[in-house]
C-alpha cells in the first residue's frame, strides 16, 4: 500500500515523513497563485534532489498548457507528474501528448474528481494515458481538483478501481480515523492525505505528528487486512 502525503514545502519535514513510512512525496510545483503551498521550479527541484533514492516525489501541477507542463517537469525532475487540473483542462490529446514528450522515467498521474456516474466515465478515458489515477473531492469555489478535506462516494471510487487496468490512489478528506475504513470500502493501490496532515488551521505546515498516526493506521489496516 502506498502512502502519498502532500504538499510539502520544507525538504525537513519530507524528509521526515520519509523516515515515517511515506513513500510518495508531494509538492506543488509552479506558483501560478492558484493554491496553497506553491513552490517555484528551483525549490521544487532542490525538494526532489534532497530526498533519498527509495523516495518517489510527485509534482503537482496546476498548469493546463502541455508546454508549461513539459518545462516544469524538465526544471524540477519529478518520478511522477500529477496534473490536478479539472480533467478536461488537460483532455486526452493532451495527456497523449504529454506521453510523448515527457522522458520515460517520468510517469503521468492524473486526478479524477469522483461525484457521480460521470466519474466512471472520465476514469475510463483517462486511464490509457495515465500511468495512475487519482480519485479526490472536487468541490465548487475550489481551483482544480483536490485539497479540500472533504471525503466522497467510495463506493464509486471501488468501481473505479475495478473498472481500471492502472494503479489507483485514492485522496479526499482522509485521516488517520478514517483510512482504515477508505481502504477496507476501496482497495486501492495506494491511499493519500494532505489537509488532515497538515497542523491544525494552517493550509501549509505538514503536521509529523499527524502524518506518523496516518501511516500508522495503515499499516494496521494492512495487517488486519492479511489476517
């Protein structure tokens, strides 16, 4: 089970969070004043150099122009694009073409927001250019997808899982009460926390106590999982 943890902003609490159990670090790469916790492509690219080789990082972009997206994946060296765009920002053609261009050791994730049928739909049609999907909350007044603390329908996001042929990480509102619960009810490939980790009424500052209790959890339910 993969633990993905956003939006760090310090290589010290990345670090940390590595030492924790995390194994996908995430951070917001380009600041286009659209979210919290934006970092530029030079400390974007010293995040990623300072984590160690069995730490995945994971770029979050909030750019919707292959061109942009492509300088800020050469600029900062991510293992994973995560472009968080709302899905049709960055359509198909789009995402094929990022394919292309992109270096293959870089792997594109794209974030499907899950509130109805229709996201079976876009799960199905972005799935054959992503080498994972993302399923979080998409909430009105909120740019993109994600980041908004609020959980949604896991039973849609299980029947995204097992309509896909590629890894799933689902988001959305989890803790470390919930997790245990998310994973049972989905049975992703990886799970993902960033407003419940951060500290208490910051948008910001990870929380190392919080992200410890996270990774606790799911590891417990892991074992309960196998018995």
């Amino acid at each position: 089970m993969i633990i993905q943890i956003y939006a760090f902003t310090r290589l010290a609490d990345a670090l940390a969070a590595v030492d924790l159990g995390v194994n996908h670090v995430g951070f917001v790469a380009g600041r286009y004043g659209l979210v919290y916790g934006e970092l530029d492509f030079s400390e974007a690219r010293s995040l990623v150099e300072g984590l160690p080789v069995h730490a995945v990082s994971v770029a979050l972009t909030m750019a919707t122009e292959v061109d942009e997206i492509v300088r800020m994946a050469y600029a900062v060296k991510p293992h994973i694009v995560h472009i968080s765009t709302d899905p049709l920002d960055v359509d198909e053609t789009a995402m094929r073409t990022l394919r292309q261009r992109l270096p293959e050791t870089i792997r594109l994730m794209k974030a499907i927001p899950v509130a109805g049928e229709e996201s079976l739909e876009l799960a199905l049609r972005f799935a054959p250019y992503s080498d994972f999907l993302l399923l979080d909350t998409k909430i009105r007044g909120f740019p993109g997808v994600g980041a908004t603390g609020h959980t949604h329908d896991w039973q849609l996001s299980r029947r995204v899982v097992e309509a896909v042929n590629v890894p799933v990480i689902l988001a959305g509102g989890l803790s470390a009460e919930n997790v245990a619960q998310a994973i049972q009810q989905v049975r992703p490939y990886g799970v993902d926390s960033n407003t419940h980790t951060n500290r208490p009424g910051s948008p910001v500052e990870k929380d190392l106590q919080r992200i410890a209790a996270f990774v606790q959890a799911v590891r417990r339910a892991i074992q309960e999982e196998r018995g």
